[in-house]
C-alpha cells in the first residue's frame, strides 16, 4: 500500500474508495470460497463451543463495529454478548465469567483505553482475543489471538474502511462460532460464505450512489441538527453514520435505535431537521416503517436508505429514498455503512472543513 493520496483530494475519499479491494482483501484471510466455509486466519486459544459469553470492549467507530457484531453472535451463534465502550467497561470493573472470550477491536491496536481493558480481562483469567489493523501494535502483543484485518494504513481521522474491514472479520468470526456451537449447520454456513464474497462487488455498486449522496450533501450542510434512525443491526450503523457526520462536518448529529424515538426524539421532529433512516428489508422493516410514519406525520423530512423491496414496500412520502442493491439481510451493515461515511464526506467538503483532520481529534487516542 503506498500512503499517499492518489487522484483523490483527501486521504477519507481514498479510503471510501478502496473499500472493495481491502473488505476483498480481508475476506480472502478468512473465506474458503471454494469449499464454502470459514477458514480463520489463526487456530483460536479457545473453544466456541465452551464459551459462557463474550465480551465485546472498543472505543469510537470500532466499538460500533462491535455493536453490529453482538447481534450476529446473538444471532448467528447464540452466545451471548455483553459491549462496552472501553473507558466504562475498565472502571466499571465487571465480574466476569469462568469461561468468558473477551474481544478487543481496535484499527490502531494503541488506544489507551481499550489497551486498560485488554489488561483487566487478562489478569482475570479470560481468554484475550483482538481484531486490530495493525499487527505490531500494543493491542495485538498483549493478546492470546490476534484476528488481523487488512484495510492498509488508514489515514483519514475518521474510520471508514478499518470499520468495513471490522466488520467483515467479526461477520467472519461470528459465522465459525455459529458452527462451532451447532446452531449453523453446513448449508447456512455456504449461504453466508456466499453471502460475505459477494461483499466487495456490493460495495462497488454502493459507490456508484455518488452523485446521488453528493446532492443529498447539499441539503445536509444546510441545517445544524440531523437525527439518523435504525433498528436491529442497522442501530449501529445509524450511530456510526451520526458519529461520521459530526466528526468532520460538525454538524450535529444524533443516532438512535428507531423505536426509541417515542423516548424522546420524537420531540425534535420538525420541518427542517433531517431524519435519515438506515432501512434494509428485513424482518422488522414494517417496525421502521412505522416509526417513519410517525416522522411523516410530525412533518418530517426522511432520507431512506433502503433496497428495491423496501422502497416498494415503505409506504411514506420521503424527501429522498436511496435503493441500495438487495442482499441478504446478514451482510447489509457492511454495505449500509458506505453510504453514511460518502454522505458525512461531501456534506464536509462542501463546509470546507479539514476533512481528513478534523479539529480536536486524533487518529489514535494512546491516552486517557
Ligand atoms: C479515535 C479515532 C476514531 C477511532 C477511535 C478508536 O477516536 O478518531 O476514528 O474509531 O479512536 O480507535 P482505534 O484505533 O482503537 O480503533
């Protein structure tokens, strides 16, 4: 990988763009797309089939990325999750079980925190296991299985394709967890290989929503407050796509799981404020349907990011909807989070921030 910034006017578009061959790159460590299995990278320290419950701990954009893995080990694998940011999850000090695996996912491997919480979980007795971008780092020493993602340096202060590359080794993780502990058999285990392959073409296809995010960028940078809505494993994206905005437009921007909107957002609807919602159809597509309903009602203006069955099936005036390609439902947060990360970068070239370094922020956070 040569770090430089290409035909690109910032290292964040670069990063945006090679998505495909770094999630592409990152699977080929982790697919046996032949024989239709995983295939880890590395012989875990542990056994799936043993564990009492995983631990998820990260900071930023990476303990999203964990988040979006707690549903699919919940999902996919039965084992049960607990997540944290690793600043609470470190002084909290957590009981935690005989037979516990606690992951640490981190693009750096440095961060201060995470590292703390690394520590804690050695020191009682759990197995130590780390998805980090860089292999040398303190993070991936320190732990008994490294499960390295291979995005290349990433340069832009705000992650996006470390994030994609996360999620595409926890996907990976959660699958052979899913078999290990008898709750997939071997067709499901070929249909989500299968599912995970077809990733970086799905993300090739996303990118070609350019033109369309950098219009919508425009409405974007007109207004102080957008509130993004998702629900199951689209929650996280809502929060990450939130997260991005804010970092490098400084726009203020809030995610929230759909169906706590009644909680409180719903206060805030207005005429001006965006609702964008993060809306694969999936199983509890109709649930976000009516929470949109709820917006449309209180005049709200909703951006939908959707597929063709959820625009056909999404009975609510929209001020965009944008149809990303169908998937199965499994691997759509890797692909939803492209969108939201082009959207944050065009709605910040147009405020003429400094993108790739934004103001207060640091790539890597090595103290508390
Ligand atoms: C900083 C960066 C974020 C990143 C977070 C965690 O806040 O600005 O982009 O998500 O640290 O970093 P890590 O290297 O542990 O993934």
């Amino acid at each position: 990988f040569q770090v430089d910034r290409g035909n690109y006017r910032h290292f964040m578009a670069k990063e945006i763009h090679e998505q495909p061959e770094v999630i592409g790159h990152t699977l080929a460590h982790y697919l046996d797309l032949t024989a239709g299995c995983i295939r880890l990278p590395v012989t875990p320290s542990f056994d799936w089939a043993s564990l009492d419950r995983l631990s998820i701990v990260a900071c930023g954009t990476a303990y999203y990325a964990g988040l979006v893995a707690k549903y699919w080990f919940e999902r996919l694998a039965r084992l049960p999750v607990e997540i944290d940011v690793a600043s609470e999850f470190r002084y909290r000090e957590p009981p935690l079980p005989k037979n516990g695996l606690a992951l640490f996912v981190s693009q750096s491997g440095e961060t201060a925190d995470t590292l703390a919480g690394l520590r804690y979980c050695k020191a009682h007795g759990q197995h130590v296991a780390a998805v980090v971008n860089v292999p040398t780092s303190s993070i991936a020493r320190e732990a008994d299985v490294v499960f390295p993602t291979l995005a290349g340096p990433e340069i832009g202060v705000a992650s996006t394709k470390a994030f994609t590359c996360q999620l595409a080794v926890l996907a990976s993780l959660a699958v052979a967890a899913g078999r290990a502990r008898g709750h997939l058999g071997i067709d499901d285990e070929k249909r989500l290989v299968r599912a995970l392959g077809d990733l970086p073409g799905l993300v090739v296809k996303t990118l070609r929503l350019e033109p369309r995010i950098v219009r919508l960028a425009r409405e974007i940078a007109k207004v102080e407050d957008v509130l993004y809505l998702g629900r199951g494993s689209s929650y996280p994206i809502a929060l990450e796509g939130a997260l991005k905005l804010k970092e490098i437009s400084y726009i203020h921007a809030e995610g929230y799981a759909a169906g706590e909107l009644k909680h409180g957002p719903i206060a805030l609807i207005d005429e001006v404020m965006p609702v964008i919602v993060i809306a694969p159809f999936d199983a509890i597509f109709e649930k976000t349907v009516s929470n949109m309903q709820e917006v449309a009602a209180r005049g709200g203006r909703i951006i939908l990011f959707t597929d063709s069955r959820g625009a056909a099936a999404a009975s609510v005036p929209t001020l965009e909807t944008i149809v990303l390609p169908d998937m199965p439902s499994e691997i759509a947060p890797l692909v939803y989070a492209v969108p939201v990360q082009m959207l944050a970068y065009h709605t910040a070239v147009l405020m003429g921030t400094d993108v790739d370094q934004p103001r207060n922020l640091a790539k890597s956070v090595t103290v508390e």
